[in-house]
C-alpha cells in the first residue's frame, strides 16, 4: 500500500485499479482487509485514480448469505485470481 501511495504521489497521472474477493475482502479478522487498507488510498486520490471493486459470488445469496459465519462464507467461491495489469501487459499468477 505504501509503495503504491508513494507511486500515486509521484506520478499524478497514474491510474490503480484494484480487483479483490467481497466475501475476503471485507473480512476484517485476525487482521485488517483489503477493503479497509484500500479505502484511504481512494479517499485520499479520489476514485478518478484509485479504483477498487469487490467480486460477490452468486452462489452466496439472501438467507444463506445471513446464515452462513463470515469465515466459512468463503467457501461459497472465493475468487483468489492473481492477476497484474500493467498498461497493455497482464501477468497471471498463482
């Protein structure tokens, strides 16, 4: 987050977008989530340049969604992709 937040600085035309899993992302034990790192970015350089969305699986809905703990809800389908977009380049990962 910092080396992104020194980029972002240094460079005011840089544009960062962000994809992360809903159901993990927001998950804010044992430690902090990605969603409550991510957000001071965005309030700082405003969502013009820092861009984050949330994957929600469909298969975690409604009654299941409030019944289900927020530790085993990920079992539902997580999505763990890893993907890196730089430019016209995109690096996948595991």
């Amino acid at each position: 987050i910092s080396t992104i937040r020194d980029a972002l600085q240094k460079n005011p035309d840089l544009k960062v977008s962000f994809l992360t899993d809903a159901l993990r992302g927001t998950r804010e034990s044992p430690l902090p989530s990605c969603a409550s790192l991510l957000a001071p970015l965005v309030a700082d350089f405003g969502p013009e340049r820092v861009e984050v969305r949330m994957f929600h699986t469909p298969n975690l809905t409604g009654l299941r969604k409030k019944i289900v703990p927020k530790r085993i809800n990920e079992g539902w389908g997580l999505q763990h992709m890893k993907l890196y977009g730089i430019d016209d380049e995109i690096i996948i990962s595991g």
